[in-house]
C-alpha cells in the first residue's frame, strides 16, 4: 500500500512538472514570435568623404 501511495505521489509531482514545462516552452516560443514581429531599428548611414564609402553612423552623445 506505500508503494503504491508513493508510485501515485510521483507520477502526480511528475504530472505537474510537465504541465510547467509546456508552460514555459509555450512563454519563451511567445516572447521569441513577438520579437521576430518587431520591425528592426533604423540604421543612419554617412557617407565617408574621401572614401565615398557608405557606413553606420557612429553614436553621437
């Protein structure tokens, strides 16, 4: 009769802890599909003038 209590308490501990596995895959595969969403930041390029070469604006402060 323990055995069998015990055999039942792990599979319900093991139950739940695969329900809060899928819970947490379904999360970050939301947060992932949200930020492919996003629309990528804006790049200003300048124009180099001796080389005519064309690059990232470096961050001005």
């Amino acid at each position: 009769m323990g055995a069998l209590l015990l055999l039942a308490l792990i599979a319900i501990a093991a139950w739940i802890g695969w329900r809060a596995l899928m819970r947490e895959r379904d999360r970050i595969a939301r947060e992932l599909r949200d930020q492919s969403r996003k629309p990528p930041e804006a790049t200003t390029l300048e124009r180099d003038p001796e080389t005519g070469v064309y690059s990232a604006r470096p961050d001005r402060e």
